[in-house]
C-alpha cells in the first residue's frame, strides 16, 4: 500500500509540474497577462509608417513595460496606421495630454516596441484618447536613401 | 512480373487487413467506463510511462535548449540581432523540437517497453487466461496504457519546452551576454500562446495517439515467440519514429505552411 | 444432473493457415465426471480446448456449453459465459506483476463485489486446497512450476466454475507434484461436482482419473470410450497409443520420401 502511494504521489507531481509548465508557457514565454481586462485603458495612436510593429507589441515609458499594442488598423480617412494600446489602468488620468508616442527598435535588428514620453500639459488623457504627436518607426532603407542623397548633394 | 504485381497486391492486402485491425483494437480499448480499478491500472501506467521517462526527457530538452541558443548566437550575432535568441529558442522548441523530439524518446523508451510487456504477457500465456477469467485484456491491459501515454507524452512535451527555454537562457544570458530583458522580452513579442504554444500541443497529442497505438498494438499483434518480441519492439521503433517525422511534416504544413 | 451432456462439440474443422487440424470433430462431454481428450503430441489439443473456451473461432462447426452456442455469443456475453469456466493453462499463465494471493483473488475482484474480508477468506481457502497457503506472499517468479500449477489450479477455482478445461496439467512435473496435482483433480471433481475436460497425452496418470476418454489423432476422433474400454480395445491404433509403443499404425516419422531416395539424393540440395 506504500509504495502505490508514492506511486501515486509521483503521478500528482508529475501532472502538476506539467501543468505549472503550461502555466510557464503562458505566463512567461508568450508574455499574457493574469490581470483582468478591467484593469487597463486604452489609448489610440496615429503613425504614418509603422515599420514591422506587430500586434502584442510592449509599449514602454522610460524603458519601463507599461502595456501591449492590442491592434492595428489602417485608418481609410488618413490612409495611415492606428495603433491601440492597452497600457496599465493604474496609469490612467496621469499621462498628460501631450505625451509623445515613438515606434523605436531594440538594438538594429531587434523587435519594435512603442515609447511613450509624458509632456508637460497640465491634462491628462482619458480612456479612448488619441495621442497627437507621434513618431514613426524608421525605415532603413529610407534612412540610406537620404543618406545617400545627402552625400550626393554635398 | 505477374508475380511480382501479385506479391505487391497481397502485401497490400495485408497491410490494409492489419490497419484494420489495429483499428478495431483502438476502439475497443479506448471505449470502456472508467472504474476505480481503471483508474489505479491507468495510475501505474502515468508512473511507468510518464513519471519514468520524465528524467530522460527533461535532460535532453536542457541540452537541445543549451545547444539552440549556442548555435543561434553565432548565427544571430554575425547580423547583430542576438536579442532574438530568445525568440529563436522558443518558436524552435514550442513549434517542432519539443513535441518530435520527445515523442522519439518517448518512442525508444516508453512505447518499446509497452510493446515488450504486452508481448511478454501474451507469451506466458497471460492475455489468454485473462480473457478465459472473464477480463477483456483490452480493457484491463490495453486501455490504461493507451489512456496514459495519451496523456503523459504532451506533460513530457511541456516539461521539454520548459527545460529548453530555460537551458537557452542559461547559455545566452548567464554565458554569452545576450540582455536578459531582450531575452524574454523578443520572446513574449513573438510567441503566441494559441499559435506556438497550442499547435505544438496538439502536435503532441497526435504523436502521443499514434506512439502509444502503435507500441501496444505491435505487443498485442505479435507472434508469441522470443523472436517475435524483439521484432515487434524494433518495429515499434521504427514505425513510431516513421510516423512521428512524416505526421510533424503533415501537421506544420497545415498549421504554419499557410496552408488553410 | 440431467444426463445432457454439458459441452457438446459437432462437426467442428479448424485450419492454420493451410495446415488442416481439425476434420470434423464430434464430442460429448458429460455433467460433473472427468472426460479426456488425449492424442499424440501436436494434434491440436490446446488448440481444442482454445476453440471451447471462444478464443478461437471455427471454421465449421460448433460449441454448445450447456445449449449455448459459443461462437454465436457477443463479446460481452461471451466474457460472461467464461465467468463459469475456468482454464489451468500448461505453463499456468500467473500475472507476473502480482503475488500469488491477488493472483488469486483476482477473478473475484474484478467480478465480484466482495468485501476485503471475504475475499481474503475465500482465497486463503482455495490456497489451502492446494496446499498453498504459506505461500501466498510470494510472486509468481519464485515459484517452482509444480507449485505454479497449483497456484493457477486455485486462481481458476476461485469464482466455483462449472467448468474447468485443463492444459496437459502433468507435463513437466517431478512424480511429487504430478502425483499431487492428479489427486487434487480428481478430489476438487468429486467434491465441487465439476465438469472437466483434461487435455493430456500423459497416459498412465489421465486414465487413472478420467470418467471417459476421447482419443484424438489426425484431426478426428479416433476412439472414445471408458479407460477401461480403451485398455482392452482392439483397434490397433489405439493399443499402439494405449500402451505407448513406439511405432505401429501412428508412425513414429513426420511425413517424409523414402530414406534412401532422400539420401541418395543429397547432392548439392538440402
């Protein structure tokens, strides 16, 4: 009897480790959130060029992860990207309303990720607010091509 | 020639007859209520076929994560992208290498020991005197260890890709360098939890459905004989192994070839 | 007891492959006496007794165990029916992963709703009829085969079948034990009022404990009667195998040409 309890002990620690390992999955390698839905707020933000940001994309202040990018659309009024993102609720009433989003790459190859940088308005930005000034995701090859011009012209 | 076209048409005959029967076997088994009895069978089973394979399993992901994140570093750093270690590690093991590499394992050691226990109990004569006391050796033999490589082989999976990742940390950030923010975070970025993590889920439920089938079929089917059970435990083997590598391909096609 | 024999065999043929075993087989074995069936070695006796109990399936013929016919049954019927048969297997075909006292308690658990203590009383009782009840914390490994037999003996007594269908249950046993186990037989017939059926080519030891004789050679039955009808028969055939001489009408050689042609022949050809 004692030894199918250990048995039966190893099966339970076997399962559960599975489990935790799914858990782990999820948590940590494909980076979603427990926090429920209610917690965050959402921000809209217009970019002419995204470059290669992808939807679940982090979204940083001072280097600091304060949300994802939860889509992306094409705007048909202004024929240009709408970004939305879901930031931290406990953010939400303290961003001021002129606070700047920049598409900006980890290292030269890296991922894409948007910063956020506050400004100095005395507003704050609520849930569903568009951010105005944005900066968008530099292309490289059209960084060579002024490069290029540039030294052409000179 | 005609004979040759005969002995090609009985071969296929008798292929199709013993898929048949591995069918039919396959429905048998698995359809059965659950007892409490079953389900202590079903627990000795999970620790043989899981609980034990797990050491073996969980070293190699350790080694195959350790060896990615060696590999992909100098590839990556020669374009300076070494913070996509993370992700490159990741989508490797989730989509292919965990669930192939640990149901070949599980293929050499779990599914081969099911083909000979099974093989062994009907030589001795066991399989039938069960069934002349009335038990359905399909039911009480079969069943529970269909039932828990069904289940153990996509725990093994999890445990692998767990392992993995965590041997690619330790080679990219402890050892080589690679920002530990940019590790995890190009991981989180890129992998997606329904996409990566669950097809290479159902990847392993596949294989785990096709290894365990084939391992205590081959026991079942065998001739009873010394020489019979080393060649159904080589045939278990090789047709898992076979299986596994031809459905991996079938199955990334449908789920990352863009094939809809 | 009616007089209606309890398992009736008719016109039964069996094939392996393209080998011929059975060519018409008729058999009536009678309610609650010792039959059995002997025969030269590979005349499918184990295969006869794997066609009564349904693991084999005819191909002509059929089984009656009392009046139901065998290989008509579902399988879930069919496994009901084994339930009141028990088979002692020539090597005895104990689990190996279980001792010998849930080896034998096994037909009752699974089939019956016993309390623990019950069943541990029912089982130290059928392993006190063979004798072996101080061994019952002991695996099947570690067992002798005489005692192995016996261990089976009680594993297939222990849910009081009707039947019992026994596998050359002497083969392979020191005097002793063949001496025990022909006792236990013929004692556990005659107390339980069992019908048996021994498949044997052991001679002197079957005759000293069957009811009735079935002498199968070259797929048919080739004599039946009383032991003592069979020890005074005229047919030589079944002197010859009655009394073990070596050769005579049963040839002592497999079916082959003449020696000296084959001889003869041996140049370069096997």
């Amino acid at each position: 009897m004692k030894r199918s309890k250990i048995m039966e002990l190893g099966v339970g620690l076997f399962m559960l480790a599975g489990i935790l390992g799914l858990v782990f999955l999820g948590l940590r390698v494909s980076g979603m959130t427990l926090q429920a839905p209610g917690d965050t707020f959402r921000l809209e933000a217009n970019f002419s060029n995204i470059g290669s940001l992808k939807p679940r994309a982090r979204v940083t202040m001072a280097g600091v992860t304060v949300g994802r990018v939860s889509r992306i659309e094409l705007d048909t009024d202004w024929y240009d990207a709408r970004v939305i993102l879901e930031l931290d609720g406990d953010l939400e009433g303290k961003l001021s309303r002129d606070t700047t989003a920049a598409i900006l790459t980890a290292g030269l190859l890296g991922e894409q990720y948007i910063g956020l940088s506050v400004g100095g308005d005395p507003e704050t930005l609520a849930d569903g607010d568009t951010l105005r000034d944005t900066q968008s995701a530099i292309v490289l090859e059209e960084l060579i091509q002024q490069f290029v011009s540039n030294v052409m012209s000179d | 020639m005609i004979e040759q076209i005969t002995s090609l048409g009985r071969r296929g005959c008798e292929l199709l007859e013993s898929l048949g029967r591995a069918g039919i076997f396959v429905a048998q088994s698995a359809v059965g209520v659950p007892s409490r009895e079953g389900w202590h069978l079903w627990l000795r089973q999970m620790h043989f076929v899981g609980v034990l394979s797990l050491a073996i399993v969980l070293v190699s992901g350790l080694f195959i994560g350790m060896v990615l994140a060696l590999q992909g570093y100098t590839l990556l750093v020669d374009f300076g992208a070494e913070q996509a270690l993370g992700q490159m590690v990741a989508l490797s093991l989730l989509r292919e290498l965990a669930p192939v590499v640990a149901a070949l394992l599980f293929a050499g050691r779990a599914g081969s020991a099911l083909t000979a226990e099974i093989g062994l109990m009907k030589a001795t004569e066991q399989l039938s005197s069960m069934e002349m006391i009335g038990v359905d050796p399909l039911r009480r033999v079969v069943a529970p260890r269909l039932w828990a490589g069904f289940v153990s082989l996509p725990l093994l999976t999890i445990g692998f890709s767990v392992v993995g990742i965590y041997g690619g940390y330790l080679v990219g950030v402890e050892w080589l360098g690679v920002f530990e923010g940019s590790y995890w975070g190009n991981m989180q970025a890129s992998v997606s939890f329904i996409g990566d993590v669950g097809n290479g889920m159902i990847k392993s439920l596949v294989f785990a459905l096709v290894v365990t089938w084939i391992a205590v079929f081959q026991g079942y089917d065998l001739v009873p004989t010394s020489e019979g059970i080393s060649r159904a435990t080589t045939r278990t083997v090789v047709y898992s192994s076979l299986a596994v590598l031809g459905l991996d391909f079938v199955l990334t096609a449908i789920m990352f070839g863009g094939l809809t | 007891m009616s007089d209606t024999p309890f398992v009736v065999v008719e016109g039964l043929h069996f094939s392996r492959g393209d080998k011929e075993i059975f060519r018409g087989v008729d058999l009536a074995i009678p309610r609650g006496r010792i039959t059995a069936i002997m025969g030269p070695s590979g005349t499918g006796k184990t295969t006869l007794l794997k066609l009564i109990g349904g693991q084999l399936v005819p191909d002509a013929g059929r089984v009656l165990i009392d009046g139901e016919d065998v290989h008509r049954q579902s399988r879930r019927a069919l496994f009901a029916m084994r339930r009141r048969m028990g088979m002692l297997f020539q090597s005895g075909a104990l689990f190996s992963d279980l001792s010998v006292f849930e080896n034998v308690a096994f037909p009752l658990r699974v089939h019956t709703d016993l309390p623990q203590t019950m069943i541990r009383d029912l089982v130290l009782m059928k392993l006190e009829a063979v004798g072996l009840r101080g061994a019952r914390e002991l695996m099947p490994a570690e067992l002798s085969g005489g005692m192995a037999r016996r261990v089976a003996l009680a594993r297939a007594m222990a849910l009081d079948p009707e039947l019992i269908l026994y596998d050359e249950p002497f083969v392979g046993q020191d005097p002793i034990s063949m001496g025990v186990l022909v006792q236990l037989i013929k004692r556990l017939n005659q107390a339980l009022g069992l019908t048996s059926i021994v498949v044997s080519h052991d001679i002197k030891e079957t005759l000293t404990i069957a009811d009735y004789v079935y002498v199968i050679a070259d797929g048919q039955v080739m004599a039946h009667g009383t032991p003592q009808g069979l020890d005074v028969s005229e047919d030589p055939r079944v002197s010859q195998f009655v009394h073990g001489e070596p050769d005579g009408p049963v040839p002592f050689h497999y079916p082959a040409v003449d020696f000296y042609t084959d001889i003869l022949n041996s140049g370069g050809r096997r």
